[in-house]
C-alpha cells in the first residue's frame, strides 16, 4: 500500500523529529509503533496522513496516489467530539465535509455505530457517554467512510484497564471484518503485543526504527493468557530495552 523511502522531518528551532524512515506498509496488515513518549511516533503518523509533509525522503503509495478523502481514517489519543452533537451527528461529520454526501449516508452511519456496539445510542450526546464509548463513537466516525487505512494515535491511552482491554478485542475483531489497514501508535509493550502483526520499534528522538518483531499469536478470546503471548511481550520488552540502552550509550 504504501512505501516509506528515508522519511525526516525537523520542527521549527532545528528540533529532529524523525531521521531516516523507512517502512513498507501492505495492504490488510496491522502494524504497531511502539517507542518511548517523543520518539515521533505521531509525527509518523500525521506523515502518514498527508497533515504534515516531510522535510526529506518520500511517500510512495501503490497506484501512484495518496488515498482519496474518506480513504484514510484518523483515530486520536482525545475522543475529539463535537459536545453539542449527538453519536450520529459526530459519526457523520465526515460525509459533511467532503461533499456530496453519499445517498446512504444515514444507513452507513448506523451501521458504523452498530458495528462499535452502539446501536441504541445514535441520539446520545457526548456528555451521556462514557469514556469509553466516546471513544467508540470516535473510531465509528473513522470507520463511517469504509477507509483503506486507519491511523490510531494512542486512542486507549486514557482509559481504565478493563475498558482498554475490551476496545482492544474489539479493535482486532473490527481490523478482520472490516480488512483494513492499521498503523496504531502505542507506548505500551503489551498493547502492541496484543493488537498488532508487526511491531516496528523506534527510538527515542530523533526517531528512528531500530527494530521489527512479527507478532505470530493465535486468536480468540485467550489470545492475551497463551503462553506465547507472554513469550512474545518478554521479547519484546528485551528489544525495547536493549534500543533505549544502545540510544543512551550513543548519546553519551
């Protein structure tokens, strides 16, 4: 779907955010960046998206074009919903920026929320929700425009344990139905463990990818208490920690 040849992006000031980027992303899989805070994942992320452009190397996508408006969704760490507007409202918004809405709006809409288990919500307003279904609400609204690729920028970060570990099966039950593509940024080990095929390790700024382990659990429900769960997070804790141990011995 999408190359990344030696991606680099600087801030104002001369902060270096990323250096040297490299990635392939293919269609369908499930990819995970996982790194300390500041490593540039969400600068990747936003790369991704076309919000940001580069400031060196390239973004090849397949066919020789970005993805059209609606192909690509956003997922942030902040629900960001409108406080004034219902489920649907929010979930619809997409079709109200880039006209013309399609004639099944209304249809598709319902059925995004239904997909996220909100069915009986669609005229709730964000106040009336939970942290967890504004949440839910917020990847019904990225899913709404049936996207090629979804972008997930820490969007369990704030929440309880048990309802992260809900949205998480959820998630992973959504990226086989749906058969998407999806790049999420996390800093936590065992969140990419669980979510992701590929779990591409970054280092702290400028960030870099130092690593990548292919994730090879089997599915279902026990998914998070099999053996080579547990195998594969030690794994990955160790990787991560010998990348920050390499990282503050180069900059020492």
């Amino acid at each position: 779907m999408l190359r990344l040849d030696r991606i680099g992006r600087r801030f104002p000031g001369g902060v270096e955010a990323l250096a040297g980027i490299s990635l392939d992303l293919a269609s369908g899989d499930f990819v995970a960046l996982l790194g300390p805070s500041g490593c540039g994942k969400s600068t990747l992320l936003r790369l991704i998206a076309g919000l940001d452009p580069p400031d060196s190397g390239a973004l090849a996508w397949a066919g020789g074009r970005p993805p059209a408006p609606g192909e690509i969704g956003f997922v942030f760490q902040d629900p960001t919903l409108l406080p004034w507007a219902s489920a649907a409202a929010n979930v619809g918004l997409p079709f109200r920026l880039h006209d013309p809405a399609p004639a099944d709006a209304a249809a598709l809409v319902d059925a995004a929320l239904a997909r996220v288990g909100l069915a009986g919500f669609a005229n709730a307003r964000p106040r009336q929700l939970s942290g967890g279904m504004r949440m839910r609400v917020s990847i019904a609204r990225a899913l709404v425009t049936r996207p090629r690729l979804l972008l997930m920028d820490e969007p369990f970060a704030a929440l309880d344990e048990f309802t992260r570990h809900r949205l998480q099966e959820d998630l992973r039950a959504l990226w086989r139905e749906a058969g998407c593509t999806i790049v999420f940024v996390t800093h936590s080990v065992y969140e990419a463990c669980f979510l992701a095929r590929r779990i591409v390790l970054m280092t702290p700024r400028p960030g870099r990818i130092a690593r990548e382990i292919t994730a090879d659990l089997p599915e279902g429900p026990a998914r998070r208490l099999d053996p080579a769960y547990a195998t594969l997070v030690a794994t990955v804790s160790g990787a991560m920690t010998e990348v920050l141990r390499d990282a503050g011995e180069t900059a020492g």
